[in-house]
C-alpha cells in the first residue's frame, strides 16, 4: 500500500482534493457565518435557533433527496472532470447570492437578508448534490486499488479540516469579511478545478432518466439486490442522521447550555472536524489499506458512549452570571471545559473510524461505470435520513425536549447504526466483499 498522504503530491490526486477542500471550506465560512448571525444577532430564543439551524439544514440537504439520482446518472455518462469545472463555475454566482445576504444583513435589512442567505443554501445544497458523487466515482479511475482507501480517508480528512477552518475563521470575522472572503475562495476553487485530469465514462454511457422521482426510485431499488451493499449504505445513513442533529444541536447547546459566545460555538465544530479528520486517517492506518467493516461496529459503540461524556458533562456544567456569555478564554479555563472537549473529540474520532471505510466499499464493490450512480443512491438514502434527523431535532424543540436530552437521543441512535454495520461485517465474513 501507498502510503496515503503520499497521494497529495500526484496531479491524478492533489487538484481533486484542492477543489474538494475549498469547497468544502467555502461551504462552512457561508453556513456557519450565517447560522451565528442568526443566533447571535437575530433570534433571542432557543427554541428559534434551532428551529433557523434545522431549517437551513434541511435546505442544504433537500437537493441531495431530490437530486442525486440525475447527478449519478450524469457523473456515469459524463467525463467526471468537466462536470467538476462546471459545478465550480456554479458556485461562484451560488456564493455572490449569499455574499449579498450576509451584506444585507450585517446592514440591518434583515427582512431582505435571511430569504438569500437561505436561497444561498439550498443551492449549495444542490452545487454539493452534483460534486458529492464525483469525489468518490473519480476514485476508483486515478488511484490503483490498493490506493482507494488512502486516498477515500484523505478526501474526508480534508474535507473536515476545511470544515475546521471555515468554522473557526467564521466565529472571528464579521459578516463584511465572510461576504468576501467566500467570492474569493470561490474563484480560487475554479482555478484548481481545472487542473482535475480528464475521468471519461469508463464504459458505455446509459440513457439519462429526467424523471427525478422515477429515476430516484429506480437508482436506490438498484442496491437492493445486492444486501450488503445495501447495509453499507443503510450504515453510513444512520452516521450522517446523527451528524445532522449534532451539528443543528451545535449551537443552541453552546449558547443556552454552556452560556458561550460565538466563538466557542466555532470551537465545538471545530473540535468536531478535526477529530472526524483523524479518525478518517487512523483507521487506514489500523486496517493497512484494506476495504473492511471490521471496526465499524466498534466504533459507533465508542461513539455512543462519548455521546454521553458530553451529557455528563453538560449537567455539571456551572453556567455563566445570568445575562452574559463566556468568551472563548474563560471557556478554556472553565473546569468542565476538559470533560467536553474529550466527549467531542471521542464523538468525532470514533465516528471517522466509522464511517470511512465504508464509503470506500461503496466504490469498490461495484463496476467502475456504476460507482457514481452508487454513491448518488447512498445519498438519496443519506438525505431522507437526514431530513428526518433535521425533523425530529425541530419536534423535539418544539415539545420543549432540552439540547442535553436531545444528545441521548443521539446515543440511543448509535446502536442502530452498530446493529447494521455488524450485520455488514459478518454478511462480508469470508466472502468477496470489495476487500471488506
């Protein structure tokens, strides 16, 4: 095996992973600048906040259900590198609308303001639907085999150090800065776009199906037969549910529970992504370059468990004088603030472990010219779950569920997704899995 990281310096790799990470960095400047505005600054309410956080979660992943099944089909019948240059060039006007709400805002018309910064969103949700399959299908075309998962685990370990930068550098600008700073990125990940080598169909180009609702149906049917496929997909949809209402549960649960500035809600997604980013390169390391479920269901075990570390850690939590918020350094020195950060970290490492591997075998386990239309299924099913992740975080604050036990919610929802990752780790026992 080569060793991953090794990987950054070939021109079949490093252009994808620099467009890839802008992206996603670009995505999370605009998201998060947006979601501390509104909490910060717009809403004095809990219950508002999460309400706002669910609705723009929602919006980014609506386009994901609607859309990945024409998405597949197009990264299946096209070269996979000029729909790259395509979707970047789509996400510099994508980034002017938001640019325009975030101004609008930071100006007082907010009325005008949060309508873009939301239709900013769902569009990103859509520029995101047309790339999220590409950077996996592209895969399998420019890396030996031995080389997927390394290359698998960087794509999520860059993807969340770009969420970690764009998180934090959001907590410490104003909405000016952001405003600009996401047109730039934008432009910036154009360029590096058109350095991704040419990825033609690697057999023949099927018929696409416009039909949004038919072909959706038809491409997630397409996985049925073949059950461990399916688990896979069923396994790394449950992690994205419990990632959806941690990040909608983010804020609020740092502003109300832990009584903390923007900052420090900065610092908690921040914290998030980097553990998900060691996590992603750990587990190459454990499993020496081979596609397996071996740890998969240990991991979302440990997950659970560090779950309830930051519940414990929320209950003993001494919160700040009324009226007042921590700033980030009396956070820091908060006695419980170590209890928090190691719940966290566990979440985030443990959940990398998880969930990498088994995007790996979604691309390894079918033909070549069917690995974008699989990843599209996967994120059909991923965003339904999702959206019923983001429904039942905004049910939950509504029938005056707190933040803190909303987070056992989200442990008890760990052992669904060990239940199905064990069922794939022992459907793969001594067969031909995809190397799992």
């Amino acid at each position: 095996m080569i060793p991953s990281f090794r990987l950054l310096g070939k021109r079949r790799f490093l252009p994808l992973f620099a467009t890839q990470f802008l992206g996603a960095f670009n995505d999370n400047l605009f998201k998060q600048a947006m979601v501390l505005f509104a909490t910060y600054t717009i809403y004095s309410d809990a219950k508002k906040e999460a309400a706002f956080s669910a609705i723009a979660t929602g919006l980014f992943i609506l386009p994901f259900f609607l859309l990945s099944a024409l998405s597949g089909q197009l990264a299946d019948s096209h070269d996979k590198a000029r729909i790259v240059r395509i979707i970047k060039t789509a996400e510099i006007a994508i980034m002017v609308v938001g640019a325009s709400g975030l101004l609008l805002g930071a100006a007082g018309f907010v009325v005008a303001a949060v309508p873009l910064m939301l239709g900013a969103v769902l569009a990103m949700g859509a520029h995101s639907t047309f790339f999220g399959p590409i950077k996996y299908a592209i895969l399998p075309q420019h890396l030996n085999r031995d080389e997927v998962l390394g290359g698998t685990g960087l794509v999520e370990a860059g993807t969340y150090i770009a969420i970690l930068a764009g998180t934090i550098l959001a907590g410490f600008i104003n909405a000016q800065v952001a405003a600009l700073m996401v047109l730039a990125v934008a432009g910036i990940g154009w360029l590096t776009a058109r350095s991704v080598p040419p990825a033609p169909p690697p057999g023949e180009r099927p018929p696409i199906d416009i039909h949004i609702i038919r072909a959706s149906i038809t491409l997630v049917s397409a996985t049925l037969h073949i059950p461990r496929l399916f688990l896979a997909i069923l396994s790394i949809s449950f992690f994205w549910m419990i990632g959806a209402v941690l990040v909608i549960e983010f804020p609020p649960l740092v502003k109300n529970v832990f009584t903390a500035d923007k900052q420090v809600a900065s610092l908690f997604l921040a914290i998030f992504s980097v553990g998900v980013a060691i996590g992603s390169v750990l587990i190459n390391r454990l499993l020496n370059g081979r596609v397996s479920a071996r740890y998969a269901p240990a991991s979302v075990l440990a997950m659970a468990l560090f779950v309830l570390v930051m519940v414990i850690a929320a209950s003993r939590w001494v919160p700040a004088p009324e009226g007042q918020l921590y700033t980030f350094g009396q956070f820091a020195h908060h006695p419980g603030a170590p209890l928090v950060a190691l719940g966290l970290l566990g979440v985030s490492v443990t959940g990398g472990m998880f969930v990498v591997p088994l995007y790996a075998f979604l691309t390894t386990t079918v033909e070549s010219d069917h690995t974008a239309r699989t990843v599209a299924a996967n994120n059909i099913v991923n965003s339904g779950l999702m959206v019923v992740g983001a429904v039942g975080a905004i049910l939950l604050a509504n029938a005056g569920v707190s933040v803190v036990d909303a987070l056992m919610c989200v442990a008890v929802m760990c052992l669904g997704a060990a239940i199905l990752s064990w069922r794939l780790h022992r459907a793969c026992d001594g067969v031909d899995c995809g190397g799992a």
